[in-house]
C-alpha cells in the first residue's frame, strides 16, 4: 500500500508517498480502508519538528494527519461494534498518521460516519470535532439561554465550538475578520466581532463561556486575560491548547470565581463522533470543507493552512468516493 512519509523534519517538500507494508489490525483494533484525510495545523508543526511538548515524542520517517473516514476493512477479534463495509470516521494511534491508504486504530477512537455526508466531509471532522465537543459541551456544560464568546470562530475547531453551542440553544459571538461576518452568521453566530478593527472587551461581557480556539503554538497571556475580563462570576475559560497560568491570570480567575479548561483532555473519541454524527444527520451541524486536494498534491495543501486563513477545513482525498460503491 501507499503512504506518505516524511523522513526529515522541514518543509512541504519532504512529503513523499511510498510504498510500505499494510497494517495487520490487532485484537482491539479496526483496519479503515482511507478514503479522505484533514489537514489540521497540527500536521505542520510535527512536519516542522513539533514545539516543546511533541519533539521528545517525534521518530522519524513518521507518518503525518490526525484524522480520516474511510471504510472498515477487518476487524480485530475483540471488536464488536463494527463490521466489514462499515463507514466509519475517526483519528488513528496518536502518531501512527492517516495520510494512508489502510491505517489500523484503537476501535474506539472511531464511529460510524453521519449518514447524511460523504467520506470528504466526515474527514474534515474527527480531529476538531473532539476538540471543540469535548470543550464546548464536555468542560463547559453549555446550556440554553447562557453567552459563549469563541475566538477563531471561523476556524476548523472554532466553527464547530460555535455550532455545537447553537444546537444546545447558547446565545453565541464569533471573533473572526470581517471576511468571514456573513460566514458565521450562516452558521448560526447571534454577533460577529472583527478582531481586526474592534476589542472585544468593549463590547462584551458577562460572558458564561470564552472558547479560544485561536491558531496559535506560543502562549499569548494578553488574550487570556483579556478573555477572563469579560467572564461573568462562575464563568468558565476553555483554550484548545496548554495553560500555564501566571500569578496575574490566576489572580484574575480567583476574583471572578472562574475556572480555565483545556479541550481535548480525557474524551472518550467513539462517544463524543457518536453524537456529533446525530447532529449533523438532525441538520443542526454542518462540516465545512475549504478545498479538497489529491493527495498527491498533500506539499500545496499545507502550504494553503499554513496562511492561518482557512475557512474550516482542507482534506486530502485519498481514493475517489464512487470506489465504495
């Protein structure tokens, strides 16, 4: 089978598809024939060498994708809840990549696709569906009647954080560019702030939930802050990545009896694509798709996530869906 690797650290360019051998599934794990694969930017950052918290982690070659949906080619002996022809989305073993033709995973990091999308749109979802479900819905409890800022509302993991809010009935505000106002309106978003020419601060408060799902890979304590100002007492502050508070944050967070959460901690992957797949086949959520590349093409499809300007999600397909008919 086909694969892409990377055998150096570096730019687009290292990406090459080689042959390697297909994965034998174990006693707990599915064999997903790939049909389709996201770009998420955590697959540059490992392409580049990883921050801090990844590099120790990083071997290479190493594959690379967070991500797919594909179809269930075998299962292992212990799995019960998939079968043969089963269309299935999800993330593989943490490293193992998905840029693949086959990849074997952990049955339960997995579920059976929406049944109203098709293998590209699945795949734009698993990665940051868990993120922004498991902040969102999981550590902030988001309710009816309550106020959610999300800041990189038009992002992969922001949009979703904003739908998932509007299916529980919260009253929700996007920070995007102006670019992309009518875009989240679209998506439900009640107020769209232009992070470009207005603060946020101004305009907000008593806020019951800030969601940042920012692209960033370096603390930026001024944001945070800044997003605690406008919580209301008991409100909560959930970021997509790691939060090392300083003594002026915790301070903050005292004051308002606010409490900070990381997305993506402790989910359970089968449960969380479980019940976003019933929100999209109810018509509440949508999986936005940028661009759709070959895979071959997988250099130019990082290049483009790289811009940090995507609207949703790019996805690399793997094979042609009419070849599971």
């Amino acid at each position: 089978m086909k694969a892409i690797k990377i055998y150096e650290f570096g730019e687009p360019d290292v990406m090459r598809i080689v042959e390697v051998e297909r994965p034998v599934p174990a006693a707990d794990e599915i064999l997903v024939k790939v049909y389709a694969a996201s770009v998420n930017p955590a697959d540059y950052i490992v392409r580049r060498g990883g921050n801090e918290g990844l590099k120790p982690l990083l071997r290479l070659p190493m594959g690379l994708g967070l991500d797919a949906a594909g179809m269930v080619e075998e299962v292992g002996s212990e799995v019960t809840e998939f079968k043969k022809g089963d269309r299935v989305y999800g993330v593989p073993n943490y490293l193992d990549g998905s840029y693949t033709e086959y990849l074997a995973a952990k049955s339960d990091q997995f579920a059976l696709m929406p049944q109203t999308i098709g293998f590209n749109e699945a795949g734009s979802l698993p990665a940051c569906a868990r993120m922004a479900w498991s902040g969102m819905v999981g550590k902030a409890k988001v309710q009816p009647g309550q106020r959610v800022l999300v800041h990189g509302a038009a992002g992969g993991i922001g949009n979703l954080a904003l739908q998932f809010a509007k299916a529980h009935g919260a009253y929700v505000i996007g920070t995007a560019s102006a670019h992309n106002a009518g875009f989240l309106k679209q998506l439900g978003a009640d107020e769209v702030i232009d992070y470009t020419t207005q603060k946020f601060e101004d305009i907000v408060s008593d806020m019951d939930v800030v969601f940042n799902a920012t692209h960033t890979t370096t603390v930026d304590e001024a944001l945070r802050l800044r997003s605690v100002a406008v919580l209301k007492e008991g409100g909560i502050f959930v970021c997509t990545h790691g939060v090392w508070p300083n003594e002026e944050f915790k301070g903050l967070l005292a004051r308002k009896n606010a409490t900070v959460a990381m997305a993506g901690v402790g989910i359970h992957h089968q449960h969380c694509l479980t019940e976003v797949a019933k929100l999209i086949d109810a018509g509440k959520v949508k999986a936005i798709v940028n661009k759709v590349y070959p895979w071959e093409q997988a250099a130019e499809a990082h290049r483009d996530i790289e811009t940090k300007h995507v609207r949703g999600k790019i996805v690399l397909e793997i094979r042609k869906a009419y070849d599971a008919l």
